[in-house]
C-alpha cells in the first residue's frame, strides 16, 4: 500500500494570522533584504532599516552606491524577512514573516519625500547625518504575499490583501 501524502503544514489563515503578520510590518525597524544579484543570478541579503511610508505601508531608505540598490533596480523582486528572536528560547519559536514585495523606488522629484524624511527620521534620528546625501532615495515596498511562521506549528500564507 502506497504512504499517505503528508499532511500539509499550512494552516487556513484566519484574523490572529492577519494581526501578527500586520504587528510584525508595522512594528519592524529592520530587516533582511533578499535580492537578486545582476551580476551573478545568485540571491543575495543583507540587514537593512524599515520603517512607514508617507500612505503607511513598509519603506526603506538605501544608498544608491550599495550592492542591493544596484540589484532592486535591475529586478525589483525582493524577499524581506521581518521578526526576530527574543532574548530567550530557541530562535525558531519566535514569529516571523518572509515577504514577497516589490520595490518601487522614490523618485527624487515626488511631492511624497518631504513627508517620507520627516516620517523616517521621526523613527530613525540617527539617520540625519546621511538622509539628505544625493545617493540615498526612499524604496516603497509593494507587498505581494508572505509567509508567516507565528511559531512551532502555526504556519501560513498570506496575500496582499491579509497584510493591508
């Protein structure tokens, strides 16, 4: 007799899966980024800063002289994984939220930066020193899905309309 399917780990998602999802965005300050490098086609992450746009939602501020801002404007494709491990327990038991987005880069000219710079420097005042240098622009990050991982056997998907 052939072995059953396993079962699938995904759980329907419900309102708790939406909220922890939605806390975990609005409460990240960062994050890792994956993107997809130009150069090679390999995936490539690093830690980056998080914050609320002009319209809410999530942003980043980056330097346009670094290796991910060259790779989201060749493929705006990210992956941005948010929540962290708390200070106690095995670090796999903790939520987390990998999410699929696109990034939509700022342009220098939109009536949205003055707000966008008084919002993120409302959350990050160290970020004075560098916001205002010609390389840095704002990255909105149009969420598309995710996968949300609210501890040991609470898995779930999520659409862009569960994260709204």
């Amino acid at each position: 007799m052939p072995a059953a399917p396993p079962a699938d780990p995904i759980r329907p998602t419900d309102d708790e899966a939406r909220a922890l999802a939605r806390g975990l965005i609005s409460g990240a300050r960062f994050g890792a980024l994956g993107v997809i490098d130009p150069e090679t086609g390999f995936p490539a992450v690093t830690r980056i800063a998080l914050g609320s746009g002009p319209e809410g939602g999530l942003w980043t501020l980056v330097s346009g002289l670094s290796a991910h801002a060259r790779a989201l404007r060749a493929d705006p494709r990210v992956s941005v994984l948010v929540g962290e491990p708390g200070a106690k327990g095995d670090p796999l038991t903790h939520p987390r939220l990998s999410l699929q987005a696109e990034a939509l880069p700022l342009a220098a000219g939109d009536p949205r930066r003055a707000e966008a710079r008084a919002r993120w420097l409302a959350d990050h005042p160290k970020a004075k020193i560098y916001i205002d240098l010609g390389d840095f622009f704002f990255v909105e990050f149009r969420l598309i899905g995710g996968a949300l991982n609210g501890g040991f056997g609470r898995a779930f998907r999520l659409t862009a309309e569960d994260l709204a």
